[in-house]
C-alpha cells in the first residue's frame, strides 16, 4: 500500500498545540520561553531533552528559547555552553538555530532542595517560565518543597519526570504538594509515551473512520494486548532498573495510558479538559481481570543467555543488581474495563528486557464471524488490528479467499507505515509544555488511578503470593506461561 498520511485528528492535535497561550507576544513574533533545567549536568539532559529541544527548532521559529542549567556541579560557562552545542548538533539541530541558543544560555551551580538558594533565584525568572526537573523524584519533592510560600512568576511552568510517586498514597500527597504551587493546568507529568504521534494516531484512527468506531467495542473485539518487548537487557541503567522493575517501568505509567487512549470513549473536541477527562474515566472503570492480582499478573526475569551475537549474563549478576530485591524484568497484567462498551473483553497490558523479538504496539483480535457460508473450508482467519508504536505502522489481517483453491480461505494482511513526526518525543513534549497545553501530560488524578489499579499487585508480589518465572535472554518469555 502506499505510504499513509497521517490520520486527520493528528493535524487538529498538533493544529490545537500551535495556538499560543494567552500572552503578550506580538503577532508574527517568535515567543520568548525561559527554560530551567534542574539536574542539568545529568544524562537525561544532553541524552534526551536538548536534542528534543533542537528538533523543536529545527521545525519552527516561533520559540526563542534561553536555556539555564541549573544543578550542584561545579560547571564553567564555557563548559556548558559545549554541552549544549553537542547535543544539539547530535540533533542535528540547524547551525544557525545552535547559535542562537547558545548565545543565551547559561549555567548556575544551585542546591535546589534549599530554601534560601531556589526560592530568590525562581522568584526571579520572567512570566511563563519552565522549571523542567531532570531529577530524581526524592529530589524533585524537596525541590517543590523549598518552592512553597514563594511568590512564584505568572504563568511559572513544571515539567516533572515520572515516577509520580511509589503508590497512590504518595502520588496523592505529591499532587497536594504541587497544587500549593501554581494552577493543575500549568503541571506537566511527562509521559514520553504521550508524545508519540502514534499515540495520538489512535484518535485519529478511531474516530475519523467509520468503519472503526462502530466496531470498537466488546460485541466485536475479544482481547486486547498492549505489548512493548525489548531485545535490550539493562544497558548500564540497574541502578534505576532494579528499584523499580517491569511493572513500574513500563505498565504503571506508560502501557495504562496507552490503554486509556485505546478504550476512552468518544471525545467531542481535542481539548485537553475533554480528553484528560475521558482517560481519568477509563482509568476510574479499570480493575484486574479476577479481581485477583495472584491469577490476573505474571512476572518473570532473564537468565544468562544470547541475543544474537551478544552474551547477557543472568539479571543477579548484572553490574549494580541486587538479588535480595527479587526484581523482574518481564511482567504481565490482565485487565477489564468496567463499562458497557468494554464488558468481557480481556486487556492484557505486558513489557520486558532481553527477549528474543522487539514488539512494541497494540493488536486487537476480533470476534470471529457468526457464520461461516457452507461450501468455504475452514474457520475464517481472525480479523487482528496491529497499531505499532515503535516503528509506527497499522496492520489490518483479513479472511480471504486462497490463490489457489478459491475455497480455501486464508490471511491477507493490509498494512502500511505512518509518517514519522519531525520531532522527536521531549520535542514534542517541550512544544506543548511551551505553548502552556497540557494535553499530552499526565493529570494527577490519572496518575493516581494508575497506582491504584497496580497497587495489589505489587503488593502481592512483594509478599512472594506471585511466583518468579524464568526465561533464558533472547527466548520469547518463560515456556511456563500460557
């Protein structure tokens, strides 16, 4: 098939990003945005947010960014200012666009979880500003702590990295936190998975399409998996990795989401309001698949093995694991969604390290057929919908009738790939954290549902009522599971 255009309800999305927020900029002027970066010296900012950023400028001039690293390094200007010449131009960033940015940049060496030091130096800033913590959420909490009973700048800005919290009571006790700062509207939980224009495909696939809509329901839809599957083993990052594992990584925040997207019922206008709340209304009717998390979870973790030419010992005898916190690196949760539209049909959301093949997207079986017309030989093939986030594609299986034999029927896949977005995932991220639109950012009380649907699971894997499966590295998953 040919290359597919993306869907319509992406182009009304990004249309709705590019309406600025209310200010003062004069019409055809490019808006100034003050970005902080607290914890600058850190990985995520040159290995993810500057390049983003330079993806950002390289697709539009209506940002005039000034960059201000902030973090506890002792760092020169000079030094900083070639960090982010380098990570720009590992964006590929255009030259002139690098050399406006740093131009203005700077680099101040502040304790942020001290009252004295962050508290003078944000009240400070202009109006519409962006404190971004590439932090460690420990920090980031006394960061926002040291911020209270500051008078904060108009407008003033937060972009927070997930965990958002470690169950849905510190979650809730965070968000009480945050809200003695600025406006829920102007909180920005990153969820990268959000800035995917495959994620945001999925309203334009559901509701520009008439053939889809209809059928989107559990009359016609028996399961739905939500699978990223990753021939990566740990990559250096046990120190996060084993302190958290699968299910915290990965379904806790990113896979509900998805789900939440793929099950809300249908939005009347890209709004953020409107679609925040049709996805925290999911998420409300969601629970495990029994009711019990001991039959509705799995979870698992790599032995030593190979993935392709490369040797992956076993998970406990990775640099900076701990075997005494028995994490798992694949994990598995059945789920429902309460409601009329969803009633029988199983949600199965899964993610791991180290397995044989990279999956990453949603597949969609249908129901198969009520009847079969005499004569045809066989069961109809399933109609199965695959929406791939990474790379983005859409497949739709059909029952056809064989080459052959016309009576034979058999599978015949359309399938074709979507455009990429110029952007790339903190671009789009910092478009709409700069624009003042919260759309693709997670709300609070979203983020509280997601605890609390894992909630009894984790609890009852901490108990060990969950055995621990294995697979070897590079297999599809324990040969145990069904």
């Amino acid at each position: 098939m040919a290359r597919a255009r993306r869907p319509v309800l992406n182009d009304l999305v990004t249309d709705l990003a590019n309406v600025p927020a209310a200010s003062t900029t004069a019409p055809g002027a490019a808006q100034e945005v003050t970005l902080v970066i607290f914890g600058a010296s850190g990985d995520l900012t040159h290995r993810l947010l500057l390049p983003g950023l330079g993806t950002l400028l390289n697709s539009t001039g209506r940002f005039a960014v000034t960059v201000i690293g902030a973090a506890m390094d002792d760092v020169s200007d000079d030094a900083w200012k070639q960090l982010v010449r380098d990570a720009l131009t590992e964006a590929k960033t255009k030259p002139a666009r690098i050399e406006e940015i740093v131009a203005r940049t700077r680099y101040v060496k502040i304790d942020v979880t001290d009252p004295q030091a962050i508290g003078p130096f944000v009240s400070t800033l202009p109006p519409n500003s962006v404190l971004y913590f590439a932090l460690p959420p420990a920090v980031t909490i006394k960061a926002c702590q040291a911020l209270v009973g500051v008078t904060l700048p108009e407008g003033l800005r937060l972009g927070l990295e997930k965990p958002f919290g470690t169950s849905g009571s510190t979650a809730h006790d965070f968000n009480t936190l945050l809200a003695k700062l600025v406006p829920e509207r102007q909180i920005f939980r990153i969820d990268h998975f959000l800035g995917k224009a495959t994620v945001l495909n999925l309203l334009g696939l559901r509701f520009t399409n008439r053939i889809f809509e209809p059928v989107w329901n559990g009359e016609n839809i028996e399961s739905v998996a939500i699978v990223v599957d990753e021939v990566l083993a740990l990559e250096g990052r046990a120190g996060y990795y084993d302190r958290n594992g699968a299910l915290r990584d990965m379904i806790q925040s990113h896979l509900l989401l998805v789900m939440a997207l793929f099950a809300m019922e249908e939005v009347a206008s890209i709004d953020e309001r409107e679609v925040r709340d049709l996805v925290a209304h999911t998420l409300r009717a969601t629970s495990l698949w029994t009711g019990d998390p001991v039959t509705s979870s799995r979870r698992a973790r790599y032995t030593a093995g190979h993935i392709g030419d490369r040797e992956v010992p076993d998970y406990t005898a990775e640099d900076g694991v701990d075997p005494a916190r028995n994490t798992e690196t694949l994990a598995e949760v059945d789920l429902r969604v309460n409601n009329a539209r969803w009633a029988g049909v199983k949600f199965t959301l899964r993610s791991g390290k180290a397995l044989g093949d990279e999956r990453n997207g949603i597949t969609a079986i249908f129901k198969p057929v009520a009847h079969v017309p005499v004569g045809f030989k066989g069961e109809a093939p399933r109609n199965v919908l695959s929406i791939g986030i990474k790379p983005q594609t859409i497949a739709l299986q059909l029952s056809t009738n064989g080459a052959g034999d016309k009576f034979d029927l058999e599978e015949t896949v359309l399938s074709t790939d979507l455009d990429d977005s110029p952007l790339r995932p903190y671009g789009e991220i910092l478009e709409f954290i700069f624009e003042g639109n919260p759309i693709l950012s997670v709300r609070g009380d979203v983020a509280e549902e997601c605890w609390r649907i894992v909630g009894p699971v984790l609890d009852a894997w901490a108990s060990g009522a969950v055995p621990m499966s294995t697979y070897r590295a590079g297999w599809a998953g324990p040969t145990d599971w069904v």
